[in-house]
C-alpha cells in the first residue's frame, strides 16, 4: 500500500508540482496560460473525489485503483508526448481520475488491516506515499528537466502511474459481503 500511496499521490501532487513549469520552460506556454489550464484542471477534483468513492463502491477498491492508475498513468505519458492544443487537453484530463485513487486506497487499507492496526497502516501508508509522490517524484521530473528534458520526466512518471494499476491487482482484499443477507 505504501507503494501505491507513492504513485497515487505522484498522479496528483507530484504531476501539479511541476507541470506549470514544464508547460512554460519546454512547451512554450505563457505563465499565464500555463497556470489558468493547471488550476482549472484541478477544480473539478472534490467532486470527483466524491464520484471516486461511489465507484469504489461499486466496482470494488481493487478494481478503482486500477482504473485510476491506469487512466492517469496513460494521460500522465501524454503529457511528456504532447503539444499545442493537445496538450491543453491533456492537462485537462490528466486529474479526472486521479482522486478516484483516495477513497479506493482508504477502503482497500480497512479491508486488509486488522481495526485495532487501521490508524498505524495509515499513520505509515500516507507519509511514505507523500515522501514518494510529492518529493522524490516531483524532484525526478525537476532533474529530468534540468538535463533538458521535462517530457522525460513525465513519460517515465507516467509509466510509473501506470505500473501501480497493474500492482493494483496483486491486492489480496476479502471478497466484498453482500449487502442483501
């Protein structure tokens, strides 16, 4: 879990630390532009934060986190592969799913920990994630930028979103009680 905690929190935090920069330093954008399209992005995100939790209702903690990873690991590699016009969209795009991650990770953590464990599998999962996600990741992307550069730093990003989907299904949650009995 601390490793998807990484790659989840790298989906959010560690993409918006330096896609303003990126979009201004190496696709040309003007800072004004840049910082409009990056916070309109992320507008939306309480309410689908909301929407993630309903999903992981319905289609598992598991089956959310793969989803979201994989969605936003592929969109994550587009951003170091786009430009123009594209590119914008991509930035638009990028976060949609990248909250659904939260309430999954929070639900699948209850599930595979025992209660009286809960507040010490969160007290470790979460700091690690936001170690990962929003210092070492943020920091790569910076470096890839500083050997000239960014797109790098988001493909290879991207790539890692990606893998957490796939770690995703290695998860060993109990199969969900049925409501109905």
């Amino acid at each position: 879990m601390m490793v998807l905690f990484g790659v989840g929190v790298s989906s959010t935090i560690g993409v918006y630390a330096m896609l303003p920069l990126y979009l201004v330093s190496e696709r040309n954008f003007d800072q004004s532009t840049a910082n409009t399209v990056v916070a309109f992005s992320r507008s939306y995100g309480p309410f689908l934060g909301l929407l993630g939790g309903w999903a992981s209702d319905k289609l598992g903690a598991k089956q959310t986190i793969a989803i979201s990873l994989a969605f936003t690991g592929i969109v994550t590699l587009l951003l170091g592969m786009l430009s123009g016009r594209a590119l914008g969209a991509a930035v638009l795009v990028q976060p949609l799913l990248a909250v659904w991650f939260f309430p999954a990770a929070f639900a699948a953590i209850a599930m595979i920990t025992p209660p009286n464990a809960r507040n010490l599998a969160v007290a470790f999962s979460v700091p690690v994630g936001y170690i990962i996600g929003g210092g070492a990741i943020p920091t790569f992307i910076g470096a890839m930028g500083d050997r000239g550069s960014f797109a790098t730093g988001f493909v290879v990003t991207g790539l890692l979103i990606g893998s957490g989907g796939l770690l995703s299904f290695r998860l060993r949650l109990p199969a969900p009680v049925d409501a109905k009995k």
